[in-house]
C-alpha cells in the first residue's frame, strides 16, 4: 500500500470527486495537503468578476488539510510518493526541493501545452527551457492530461517510459444523471426562452481569452430562424455583450455546480472559442450531459475528444468558420450529442486510477 502525498494549490470543485475515489482505492493511503483552503468558503473570483460559493462539497470524503510552508517537510517524511499539481509558486517549488532531499519519487501533473503557455522567443524562450529542463531532472514520472500535454513533455526531453496518461475528466455520471432529470421546459420558461426551438450554449468566464464575442458574431451570422443562444457566466466583457446582443440572446449571470447539468441538457450545442485554452474541462461537462460541442483548435481537449463525429473543431478567431460549424452540428444534434456522452465515457476517473497506479509502480 502506497502512502500518496497529493499537494494542490486550494481545493477544487473539478478534482474533489477524483480525490474521494482515489480515496477509496485499497492501493492507497491518499493524503491532499492544500496551499490554502480560504476557497472553500467563497471568495471574489477575479475571472468571474463576482464573488462565488461553489455548492458542491470540496473537501468531504477524503483525508486533507492546509499545509503551512513550513509544515510541508513533515509531510513529505510521511509520504511514499509525491504528486504535484504544477510546478508555480514557492510553496510548490519547495516541496519540490524537499521531496528531492528526502528521497520521495515525484509525480508531476500539469496543464502546459505550447498552444496555451508557449515557452516565448529568442532569449526568453531559451532561458524557459534551461529552467524546466532543471526543474523536470528532479520529477520521476509525469501524468499527462491528454496528447497535447505529452507532446508538451515529449519536446522539453521527457521519454515516454516516464509518461503516464491520468486524463483530465469530470464526475461523468453527476453531469450525465443531472441531464437526464433536467425538466427542460420549466428551465426554458425560468430562463425566458421560447417553448421549442434550439439553444446554443456559452458558459464559462467572460473573459477576451474566451473570445464570447467572437460567438456572439457567428450567432448573428446564422440563418433565420436563429437558434436561441444562451450567454452562462460574467465576467469583465459582461457589459460589452449585453450591449451588442440582440434579441435572442439570454444572459443568466455566473451559474453554481449543480446548475450546470440541466444547462447542458438544455443546449443543442455547447461552444468554446477560446484561444490558449489549457484544457477547457466545460467540454467534458457538456459531453458526458450528451450534448455536442464545437471548440476553436486553440482549446486543449480538442485533441482528445472533438471531431466531426461528436461536433466540431474551428480554427480559432474566425466567426465564418465557427457558423459553419454550428449549421452543420445544429443540424444534426442529436445524433453527435449521442456520440459525444459515449466518447467522453471513456475519458473518466477509472483512467486516471489507472494511470496513477501505473505511474506509482513506475517510481517505486
């Protein structure tokens, strides 16, 4: 039995149900030490531009604690193996350095791919990869959270022998569970939509990374009769949207955890145009509740999980492409939204306690 020392900066509403099933796994003895866990009872969300409470349970269900800086090293002594979420900040870098002094195999899980954090050019660039180089020596195994993050790995001199995948995934039965209970037509009449007719669907961070506007734009572009196009989320492009959004568009304002099923279930497509879009785990969401999803190719999950037959992969920044993509998934819903709950069923927590396992075996 293997004692795993899981260090993540604060807890999260995506991780906690991988962490209660790792929990119960008889291979381990899991302990979670957070940076901080002044989270948990909300806090300003600066992405969001309002104050949010997630209404999910952050911490039940298995062994954690805040771990002070200087508590960290006691921690690390009562570990076998050591799994860091990311490698920022002095709280991180110190457990790193630790747990080489100490002797712990590390595991290392991050979001890094060169679409979404480039190392940057000329110097800049080279100095980056002089320091991961560095820091990657002292890292025993690395769990890749899909092709783009090892390919990632792969380039800064990682052998695939130290490269284990551990998928990033969501509680695929809670979203899928929640969709099907969803009432749509009372959720329709609360939200102000029409009884019938299809619904596009944004949620997430109204942020320019997010490019919001840049599916406001394709909307438009739609033929008549326009689908309704639901606006989930804030942020600081909240006020230029509600100004350019014409009749159709309905914005709900932020949307908490348990909300978000009978959202997707609602939606005949779920849109994601960011561009440098680590993962964008809302298409995992969105998938696992059945419906299709059409992605810029700037997003991280797009390589793992979107193609033509669950919806559609868009280069990033073009509303002409991004119409099209819509017509053509609107048009055939169902079915991708169909393909979309069984592609994604496999990307799920039983694949990560696999990989996790494998990787332990790897380092021990």
């Amino acid at each position: 039995m293997t004692r795993l020392l899981y260090l993540v900066s604060h807890p999260i509403q995506y991780q906690a149900p991988l962490l209660r099933r790792l929990a119960r796994e008889p291979d381990f003895v899991l302990r979670v030490g957070f940076q901080r866990t002044n989270t948990e009872q909300g806090y300003f969300d600066d992405g969001f531009r309002t104050s949010v409470r997630w209404d999910v349970p952050l911490r039940d269900g298995y062994d954690n604690a805040e771990i002070p800086l200087s508590g960290l090293a006691a921690e690390i002594t009562a570990a076998d193996v050591v799994w860091l979420h990311g490698w920022q900040g002095t709280w991180m870098r110190r457990a790193l350095g630790l747990a080489r002094r100490l002797g712990k195999p590390v595991l290392m899980r991050a979001e890094n791919w060169d679409g979404a954090m480039p190392d940057g050019y000329g110097l800049r660039g080279v100095v980056k990869r002089l320091y991961l180089r560095h820091l990657f020596a002292h890292v025993a195994a690395f769990l890749a959270i899909g092709s783009a993050n090892r390919a990632y790995y792969r380039r800064l001199g990682i052998a695939d022998t130290r490269i284990f995948t551990v998928p990033y995934a969501v509680d695929n039965a809670y979203f899928a569970q929640g969709a099907a209970a969803a009432d749509r037509a009372t959720l329709r009449a609360e939200l102000g939509l029409p009884a019938t007719g299809q619904v596009v669907l944004f949620a997430g961070k109204f942020q320019p990374r997010k490019h919001p506007e840049l599916l406001l734009d394709a909307w438009r572009r739609l033929p008549d009769p326009r689908p309704a196009l639901l606006m989930v989320g804030d942020g600081e492009m909240r006020e230029q949207l509600r100004a350019d959004a014409p009749a159709g568009v309905v914005f709900t304002g932020f949307r908490n955890q348990s909300q978000l099923p009978a959202l997707y279930a609602l939606a005949d497509v779920f849109v994601l145009p960011s561009e440098r879009e680590p993962w964008g785990l809302a298409v995992n969401e969105a998938m696992a509740s059945g419906t299709p999803v059409v992605v810029s190719d700037q997003v991280g999950a797009a390589f793992d999980l979107v193609d033509e037959n669950c919806g559609a992969v868009v280069p990033a920044n073009q509303a002409d492409a991004l119409a099209d993509a819509l017509k053509r998934v609107l048009a055939d819903a169902d079915a991708l939204g169909a393909a979309a709950a069984a592609r994604v069923a496999r990307w799920d927590f039983e694949a990560d306690v696999a990989g996790i396992q494998e990787a332990v075996r790897h380092v021990r």
